[in-house]
C-alpha cells in the first residue's frame, strides 16, 4: 500500500451540506482545500445546496478561491438524483476518501459507500445543536447511529470527543483536531478603515461585537437583555450584530426583542459581512454568549485579532479561553454575569488591551492553520496504509454503465435506508 501512495496522489471529496453563507465549518473546508499540498491530494469540494436556497453564497466563494467545486442541487431531505450524481460523481474522480462534515452527509456518506466498495469514510463532527423541536434531536441521533460507521472521526474539541463516546462512537476511531485559523492573515492592524466611521459614530464609541450565523442556539436573547445592563453603565456603547440566519425570521425577532427592551437605538444589526476582518479591528470586546457551540472559528478570529471576549463555557470554549487571562468564561443565559464582564472590559481598556494580548500568543501557539492542515493531511496518508485497504478498490467509470444502474441504484439506495434505521436503537433519540 505504501508504494501504491507513492504512485499518485490521494483523491479526497470534502462533502458539505449547509444554506446561505454557511458558517465557521464552511471556511474551514475551503481554505483547506486551497492550501492542501496538491502534489499530495487531489480536493474536490461538492456542496448540497437546497432548490429554495436563494441566498446560497458557498459556490461563488469556492470559484473566487479558484476550488474544484461542484455544487448539488437537491430538492427535500432525500433527493435520489441528488445521491446518483455524488456517486457519479466519486467514481469519475476516483474517490477515496469522502471527508463529511455534517449529519446529513454522514447519513449519505453511508449509503455511498454501498455503492462504492472501499471507499473510506471520514467524518469532522463540528458540533450538534442540543434543543429545539423533536426534528434535531432525530437529526442528532441519526447523525450519531451513522457516525458509528466511519472508518474515522475528527472532533474539533474535546468536548465533542467526549459527546461522541457517550453517543456509542469508538473512542480509537476519534481523533482531536482543534478549528485552526490563519493567524497571518488574521492579526489586529492599524488603518483608516473602522466601522465607526461607515455607522457615523464617534471615534471613541464602545463597540461590543458579536460576528456568526443568526440562529437560536447562538445565544443572542442574552447578549440583548445584557446590553440594557451595559447601557446603564456605558450609555453610548454599541452592539453590532454581524450575520445571517438560514432566513429572515429569527432576526426579525431579534429587532422586535430589542424594541421590546427599548434598546433598539444602541443594537446595530450589519447582516452578512465580507469585510470580518474589519469588524473584528474596530471592536472592544467581542462576545459569544452561545448556548452551545463545537469550537467557534469566530472566537479563534477574534482572539488572534488581540480581541478580548466573553464566552460562554460552552463545547470547545474552555480550550480557547482561560478565564481571566485571555477573556471571561461564563455560563449559558447569564445576562448579569454577561454585562458585568463587558462593562469591566470597557471601562478597564488597559486589562482590556492585555487580555487581548494573550489571547494572540494563545492562539499563534495552540490554533495554527498550518499545523491543522499538516495533522489533517497525514490522517488521510494514514486511513491509505489501514488494513481495511487490502481489497481497495478500482473504479472502472463509464457513462453507459452509470445510466444503466440508476433504477437498480434507487432501489438499493432505499433498502440501505430502511435497514439503517431498522438497525439503530430509538432509545436514545429524545435524551
């Protein structure tokens, strides 16, 4: 197997499904899959994008990176056309591993690898959302039944790691592999660009920042009753809310809330913004009042810009923050607890500055992108020399072929279903 590496390069599809900007995940594929050694791999990137997803913005910042992308479109939970061209797809590029990154492409990660015999699966658990309607928790679940079945896991904390044992995931199958940012490209400047200027504020305006996806679990009904408290203290502080949700509706919500509370004048709302980086700079404090979170990219960002934060002691959190040195740490819904450390780091910018300072050194020493991707890389070298490889496969492609197998593939395809679900225990799914 060895000299079989030798002979070629390993064909790697980094498999995605998410809506309109994605996340701190979705960076984290795209990057990897422009700075990977291409004399070593070969990425292709293939996105799920839903048909009713007008906001998608994955496959025009994939072209602009100049990627191997191929965005697929699906209509429902379980498009078959969708499935028949991913596996289309992995045998005229000779796929040998599929790298997934969410529930539902783990569940069809799965299903593929019926299809395709020896194909590794490789999965990078970011983080579950533990609430909400019966429908997350089955899709936690069902993410947990198919995870089981992967070759290998990465988990991006240890608190995920410890998730994913008590989920029923072999512990020897998991490796820990921190969220990493480039800490060069992310580092504090000085310039003439500052969001004060573009909001016609003050130069001297306190700016607390909150930068990411605009979803329910993210915590932002605290960060709103923590700001009535700040005002009290700091009355002309700002808070920017940087993002967008998978829709209009939970930020909509978020403005009414703020209305309600009668501090709708201090709250700025920016939507989704391509200049982070700026942002980021021309804040005081940046807060991640999550009520759960894998490892959040956003606080890697705001750390290696020598930002000092307030977060919640949450999923990878803790691995990032050491409370008191490099910001707060502090627990879900707290809007008391969350005010009062804004209100010391405004008021005490010199603690302020130096927390901010550590932060960096934490981050250029623990969260490098150049070490992820190194560790990243020789996983994939290493799933290629693993003894379920001794009958790997050849992929012998044709187009003719592919068409005649597509009614036997539908039928397959919901066999595998069925059995799947048949063989995974519903106790569990509401926990």
């Amino acid at each position: 197997m060895e000299n079989y590496n030798k002979m070629r390069t390993i064909n790697i599809m980094e498999f995605r499904s998410t809506h309109t900007t994605g996340g701190g995940p979705d960076k984290t594929i795209l990057v990897s899959a422009k700075q990977h050694n291409k004399e070593r791999f070969n990425i292709i990137v293939v996105y799920l994008k839903g048909e009713d997803d007008t906001g998608f913005k994955i496959t025009g910042m994939a072209k602009d990176m100049g990627l191997n992308f191929v965005e697929v479109n699906e209509k429902g939970k379980i498009d078959i056309k969708s499935i028949n061209k991913i596996n289309h797809l992995i045998k005229e590029h000779n796929i040998d591993i599929l790298h997934a990154h969410d529930y539902k492409t783990d569940v069809f990660g799965c299903f593929l690898s019926k299809m395709n015999r020896g194909l590794i699966l490789l999965t990078t658990a970011h983080g579950w959302i533990d609430f909400g309607p019966i429908k997350q928790r089955f899709y936690n679940w069902l993410d947990f039944q198919a995870i089981k079945r992967f070759h290998k896991v990465i988990a991006v904390c240890e608190a995920n790691k410890e998730k994913l044992i008590k989920h029923g995931v072999d512990p020897n199958k998991i490796t820990v592999i921190y969220n990493a940012i480039d800490v060069d490209e992310w580092k504090e400047y000085k310039g003439e660009e500052d969001i004060r200027r573009e909001l016609l504020l003050k130069e001297d305006t306190p700016l607390v920042g909150a930068i990411g996806r605009i979803s329910s679990e993210k915590g932002l009904d605290t960060l709103l009753e923590s700001a009535v408290l700040v005002i009290k203290e700091v009355p002309e502080v700002r808070f920017l809310i940087a993002g967008k949700g998978e829709g209009e509706e939970e930020e909509n919500r978020l403005k009414s809330y703020a209305k309600h509370l009668g501090i709708e004048k201090n709250i700025v709302f920016l939507g989704h913004r391509s200049d982070a980086k700026n942002i980021y700079n021309s804040l005081d404090v940046f807060a991640l009042p999550s009520l759960t979170e894998g490892l959040a990219n956003t606080l890697l960002e705001a750390q290696a810009m020598a930002k000092p934060v307030v977060a919640t002691d949450v999923g990878g959190n803790g691995d990032v923050i050491i409370d008191g040195l490099n910001g707060f740490l502090l627990q879900p819904q707290d809007a008391s607890k969350l005010s009062e450390k804004i209100v010391y780091l405004l008021k005490n910018k010199d603690a302020a500055k130096e927390m901010g300072k550590q932060g960096r050194q934490i981050i250029c020493e623990k969260f490098s992108f150049k070490v992820r991707l190194e560790r990243i890389e020789q996983l994939y070298i290493d799933l290629m020399k693993t003894d379920f490889l001794e009958n790997y496969k050849t992929c012998n492609y044709s187009p003719q072929r592919h068409g005649e197998l597509r009614e036997t593939q539908k039928l397959t395809f919901w066999r595998n279903y069925s059995a799947f679900l048949q063989k995974c225990p519903l106790e569990g799914v509401l926990d």
